[in-house]
C-alpha cells in the first residue's frame, strides 16, 4: 500500500503539471512530423533524435533529478547512432540505427528514473521490457490529463467562450447546407469553398495531425510509464535455490557438449582448417551447421546467466559453467568458420556480413559471462550494452556495402551480367564510389553499346538525390553524387 502512495505520489508531480510536460509531449509531437512527413532518412534523423535528448534533459531538470554519468553515455551512443544514419544510404542499416537509438534512450529513462542496486542481468533486461508495458498500460493519460487541463483552464471558465463555442458548433451544419446550395449557384464561389475544403480536408494536413497526436500520445505514455520506476526501490537480494539442480542439470548438457567439441576438434586437426568433408560441397557444409551452432551459443549464454541469478554459488558449479563456456567458445569458432566457408564459396552480403558482427559480439559477451561467474559483482549488463554499442557503433560507421563492393570486386575473378545487377541492385548507394568507376572501365573493356548499366546508375542515383530536401540531407548520397557528376560529364 505504501509503495502504491508513493508511485500514486510521484506520478501526479507529472499529471499536475500538465502544462509543462503536456507541453513537451507536444513538442516531439510537432517535432516528429516536421522531421518525417514526407521526408527519406537523413539529416532529420540526427535532428530528431538531438531534440529528444534535449527534452530528456529537461524533463530531468523538471522533475530535479540529477543526470547520471551513465545517462550521458546513452545519450552519446543515441547522437552517434543519428550522425550514422544521416552518413549512410543502407536501409536496412538505417532501421537499425533507429532500433539502437529507441533502445539507448529506453535505457537512459529506466537508469535515470531507478535505482541500479542489486540488480542482475534478468532484473535488467525485465526493466527495459517493462518499461513498454508501463508505458501501454498509461495510455489513457494523454486524454485525461487533457480533457482535466482544459476543463481547468480559464479560457474554458468563461461564459463568452463557451457561448461563442456552442454557437460555432450550432453554426456547422447550416454552414454546410448553405455553402452547399451557393456553391451550385455560382461557379466562382464553388471552386473558391472548393480549395479552401481541400485545404481544411486535405490529406496532408491530415496525415501531419495523426503524426502530432502520435507523436504526443506516445511522448506522454513514456514518461508516465518511466516515472513510476522513480518510487521503485531496488529489489532485495534474490533468494538463491540449490545449486545441485543446477549442477545436474548443466552437467549432463556439458557432456553432450564435450563430445561435440572434441569431434569437431579431431575433425579439424584431422583434416586441416580448409578442408570439407568429400560429401559436402561449400553451401551444404555451411548450411547444414552454422545456423544451429549460432542458436546454440545463444541458448547456452542464456543458461549461464540464469545459473549465476537463480541459485547459489558453488565451486562445481563454477567449474561446469567454465567448462560449457569453453565448448560454447569452440561452437562460435565453428560457425564462424562455416560462415567463412560459405563466404569464400559465394562472396559478402550484408547479412553475412551482419552474422560475423553478431559472431563478434557474441564472443566478447560470453567472456563477460563467464567473468560474472566467478565475479557477482560484475555489471554483466552494462558490460553487454557496452560492447553490442561500441562494435555496431563501429560496424554503422564503416560503410559495409563499400567494403563488400570492394571484396566482390577483389575476389571475383571475372564479372558478369549477375555480378553488375548485385552491384547496382542489391547494394546501397554507399558503395557508389567504388561501383561506377568500375562500371564504367567494365564497359569500356566489353565495347558493346547496349551496355549502359553506369549511364543508367548515375542517372538513377542523380535521380535520387535530388528529390532530397533540406529534411532529409543524406551525406552517402551527396558523395556518390559528386562522383557520378564527374562520370557524367564523361
């Protein structure tokens, strides 16, 4: 009862200052839909997300909450992954960026707004989904807390106003009928209600005030579901069950495990690095594994951070997870080879490309994992928000469609028709300055005058660029840009 008064407490600060953060709620509304209607990724992205910090930071100011040290490096990772976005014409890197920026931020409100004492990984990982549902379940908020606000307000108190209203709302449909009838009885008069009815009606204007309302409803929602986490104490140390469970348990998986390895281990040292089974061509052997050996290290962190949460510690214990930790370290090599293997056989793609990220980040994860086996203490969360940030931070800003034009270009050993539709066709224009020049030497080589693939990209990519606005500057498309120009011109 008494921590529901004291959430009840903490959330009226915000509901009864309506007019403050009803204001700011507001804002992103409006700040939303000048950044995105109509407009492509870009500039806006950065933009948008630079306003939502700055409305973060005053929010705390509000509600007198000091930032905290992690907070800035939210933030940080949140600009970041904005001028990334804005540097990049991938879309499927760009959707990224924008899930890393969403997530940053709903980490810094749940950090912000709670306190992270004696919170292990699970505790962490059910604030930040929690979060989504505290945010859902607000959802009324927006509407009453305006409705009440009005209500308040003096301009609703006076009788002139409310006269004038009533007589407005009494007016509307005799208007209609009216303007209606002028409207067929003169031309002029019709087509002058006829535009100022599209302008009132038109779509656009529709479509801005849904992005407003959306924009505002969701603002509001998030920061009445972030701030119950204020009144939240930090949870009491969890009660531990036996570790036997745990020991039986994983150590019948381990075995499993230990033989698994060591065949892969013979197999290897058997048959040297780079040769495949005689059954097995590259796609096959590459195939038949890696999706399931990725799955399994996956699993396999998951069962070592619930052993660590969920029961007591124990030496043996310590030992099995050691040991799992170590075959699952063998799996992510496999897979990893597998990956290679298939790449050698068919080349880069930019989901290749992403799994050996994820490969990445999945190895350094688990030696985080197996830290805070022997180490409580250790932020295991923290740890793992700071390496997936720090290498996808390092893997948006690197430009993986001009590193995969460069590999094709570099292992392929003739190119044809295929080769020239993946290049200009799958890939982003990000890989722009290293197609066309390439383009343009290919079909020069081959001298045969239907080949206009380079004329038609520069002109396409020309094309794109300058439907562009100020809104939606993208920094990719104004390099490849300048140097289709340059081969235009040719």
């Amino acid at each position: 009862m008494e921590q529901d008064y004291k959430e009840k407490l903490q959330l009226n600060q915000v509901r009864q200052n309506y007019g403050v953060f009803g204001g700011v709620s507001l804002i992103f509304g409006l700040a939303l839909a000048l950044s995105f209607y109509k407009a492509r990724i870009g500039i806006n992205v950065y933009l948008f997300t630079m306003v939502m910090i700055y409305l973060l930071i005053y929010i705390m100011k509000r509600l007198s909450i000091p930032l905290k040290k992690a907070t800035f490096a939210y933030y940080l990772g949140s600009a970041l992954l904005g001028v990334s976005t804005m540097f990049t014409a991938n879309y499927a890197l760009q959707f990224l960026n924008i899930i890393g920026i969403m997530l940053l931020l709903d980490l810094s409100l749940v950090h912000q707004f709670q306190k992270d004492e004696n919170y292990d990984f699970l505790n962490h990982m059910g604030r930040m989904f929690g979060l989504l549902f505290r945010s859902i379940a607000s959802l009324g908020l927006p509407f009453a807390d305006s409705f009440r606000f009005l209500k308040k307000t003096r301009v609703i108190k006076s009788n002139k106003i409310k006269n004038i209203l009533i007589g407005a709302l009494i007016a509307l449909p005799i208007l209609f009928v009216i303007v209606s009838l002028l409207s067929s009885a003169d031309l002029l008069f019709g087509e002058i209600t006829a535009k100022v009815y599209q302008l009132l009606f038109s779509p656009g204007l529709f479509q801005v005030t849904v992005m407003v309302l959306f924009g505002f409803v969701i603002c509001y929602c998030i920061l009445c579901g972030a701030v119950k986490y204020q009144t939240l104490d930090a949870p009491k140390a969890r009660a531990k069950e036996d570790p036997m469970i745990a020991i039986t348990t994983m150590s019948m998986i381990t075995a499993v495990y230990l033989l698994f390895c060591g065949i892969q281990i013979m197999y290897l040292f058997a048959n040297g690095v780079f040769v495949l089974p005689q059954e097995y061509t590259f796609a096959e052997y590459a195939r038949r594994g890696f999706f399931e050996l990725l799955a399994v290290t996956i699993v396999n962190i998951a069962l070592i951070v619930i052993c660590t949460s969920l029961f007591q510690e124990h030496k043996g214990l310590k030992i099995i997870l050691s040991i799992m930790t170590v075959c699952t370290y063998i799996m992510i090599l496999s897979a990893g080879y597998r990956m290679l293997l298939y790449i050698e056989a068919y080349h880069l793609t930019f989901m290749r490309l992403l799994v050996l990220l994820f490969l990445v980040i999945d190895f350094f994860v688990l030696a985080g994992v197996i830290v805070s086996v022997h180490c409580r203490k250790f932020s295991l969360f923290g740890y793992c928000v700071t390496i997936t940030a720090v290498f996808y931070l390092i893997f948006s800003f690197s430009k993986p469609d001009a590193f995969i034009a460069s590999y094709y270009l570099n292992h392929k050993k003739q190119i044809d028709l295929e080769d020239v539709y993946f290049l200009t066709g799958e890939l982003s224009y990000d890989a722009a300055p290293i197609v066309i020049p390439y383009l343009s030497d290919w079909e020069k080589q081959n001298d045969h005058p239907n080949l206009t693939f380079c004329k038609d990209y520069v002109n396409e990519l020309i094309y794109e660029e300058e439907k562009r606005g100020v809104r939606d500057i993208n920094f990719s498309y104004w390099k490849a840009k300048d140097i289709a120009n340059q081969f235009s011109e040719k």
